[in-house]
C-alpha cells in the first residue's frame, strides 16, 4: 500500500445515499488518486413504486456502477433487504468483514438519529463495529485491523441533538459531476423519490432536459450576484426542493464561518457548495494534523 494513499469508505443504507451526501468529497479524493469505497447496506429493493424488489435490486446495482465507473471509485452493495436493516450480530459481522478487507483510514456514514430506520440502523452497526475491527478473536476469517479508522457523519436537518461540523469541504469544483452521479441513480432521482413528495407529474419525458430539472432551483435564483453570498431570505424560500442546486448548497449557508475559517476570507466567501461532516467519538480519535492528513484539501 502506497504510504500516502488513503482509503476512504461511505457507508450508507441505500445505492444512492453516499452520492448524496459526500459524493463531492468521493470525487475529490478519486481524483487525487486516492481509493474510495462506497458501500450500501441494503440492495434497495423497497424504493419504488412500480417495480418488484428483485427487478429493483438489479436496476439498483446497475445504476450504482456507473457512478463507480463515472466517478473512479468502487461501489459495493452487501445487499440486506431494503427498510429491513438491523443492528444484529450477522449484519454487524458482515459489515465488520466488509470494513477489514478494504482496510479505511476513514470511514463515513449516517448519523444515528435519522428519519429513516435504514439510516439509524447502519449509523448503530458503524459505531458498533468500530472497536470490534481491531479484535482478533471477532470474524477471525478476516485480518483484523491494526487501528480503528476514524468516523465521521454526513451532514443532515435533524435538531435532537444538532448537526456540529467538524469539517466543511468546498466541492464547487466537483459540482458538475456530483449532479452526473446523482443522474445515474434514474429510479431513485427521476422516479421514487419525486412520487414521494407528490412532483412525479413534473419530472421531464426527455432525458437531456431531465438535469436542469435535477439542478433547479439554480444558485441563479437566489444569488446576490453583487459578491456571490447567498441570501439567507431567499435561501429559506427556495431550499425545499428535493434535489436542486438550492439544496446542494444548504451547508454552505448555514455554515459560512467555517468555510471561512477554513478556506480564508477570500476563498470561503465565494463557496457555493460544499459537504459538511461530524467527527463521532467512536473509532479512532484524530489530532489537527492527522485530520490535514485525512481531509487534503
């Protein structure tokens, strides 16, 4: 293993909750050279409202390798029934065997008080596994690991507790791409999940129109084109969309500070998207330098 390659692993409940939620830092490490794992917890069977569950699981798979092939990452699906994840010892074992084999130096996941069973369930199952990595005695098929990875949560909405970002990630570069990722996840994107929040009816017929949709509503709409700050007011109103460059830029609003701290005055002002991530006091506990090392941009 090349000493300064890191391995980077997302684990989320579904084939397409890493794209969302970190698919912009993904990108940037694969572009660095750097080995990113995406892994889905479950097959995602239960996301649709038309399919059967096998004929899903397989769309679902297939979507999730053109973002690996897109992206230059690995995609891995275990495979657990979708909406039926939980925090067990044989899931618990398998996510354990699956952590170890691809070794991380980093591992991002879910926080554990989310709206979705799936979601909380595979937060519990990380933290769970966390410590258990490194005892030989446990899964003794696979090598232990010789330190646990360090753990971090992606960003979300809920208030009990608060999201508290420990690193804010400019992806401004990568925000093209990350809306391609998000493109592949057809079923998911252009299907279940405008049928879920009542839009089905709005979605586009013809695929090359169907990403402007994906992007709207656009920076554009709510930008002070004066010194490109977005505007709280208007950010508030037009945030609701599902997807949107609105959306996607939610945490470089709330969390502007940061990114300035981060970024400087002159750089962290001008963010217009970015990806946010909490530390867990599970897993390994990394000092300043260490979270340089492990967040190089």
């Amino acid at each position: 293993m090349e000493k300064d390659k890191l391995r980077i692993m997302m684990i989320g409940a579904h084939p397409d909750d890493c794209d969302f939620r970190c698919g912009g830092v993904a990108l940037k490490y694969a572009q660095m050279g750097h080995m990113v794992q995406f892994v889905s917890i479950s097959d995602g069977s239960a996301g649709h409202h038309q399919m059967k569950p096998e004929e899903l699981a397989d769309r679902r798979k297939m979507e999730a390798q053109k973002v690996a092939d897109l992206a230059g990452i690995e995609y891995v699906i275990l495979g657990m029934k979708d909406g039926e994840i939980m925090a067990d010892l044989d899931s618990r074992r398998q996510l354990i065997q699956c952590i170890r084999l691809f070794n991380p130096d980093l591992i991002l996941t879910s926080r554990p008080n989310d709206y979705h069973a799936d979601h909380r369930q595979t937060s519990l199952l990380v933290q769970d596994a966390s410590y258990l990595l490194i005892v030989p005695n446990i899964c003794p098929d696979t090598k232990p690991m010789d330190d646990m990875p360090v753990i971090g949560f992606f960003y979300d909405r809920f208030h009990n507790p608060s999201f508290n970002p420990d690193i804010i990630i400019d992806i401004d570069d990568v925000i093209d791409k990350k809306f391609e990722m998000l493109d592949c996840h057809v079923s998911q994107v252009y299907e279940w999940l405008p049928y879920t929040n009542h839009r089905l009816d709005e979605v586009p017929d013809d695929s090359s129109e169907r990403m402007e949709w994906l992007r709207t509503p656009t920076i554009a709409d709510f930008e002070n084109q004066k010194n490109s700050l977005l505007l709280p007011e208007s950010f508030q109103e037009k945030r609701s969309g599902i997807f949107g460059e609105a959306r996607m830029a939610e945490t470089s609003n709330l969390y502007r500070e940061q990114l300035i701290e981060r970024y400087g005055a002159s750089q962290g002002h001008l963010v217009r998207f970015s990806e946010a991530f909490q530390l867990s006091e599970y897993g390994f506990q990394p000092d300043d330098a260490e979270l340089k090392r492990l967040f190089p941009f």
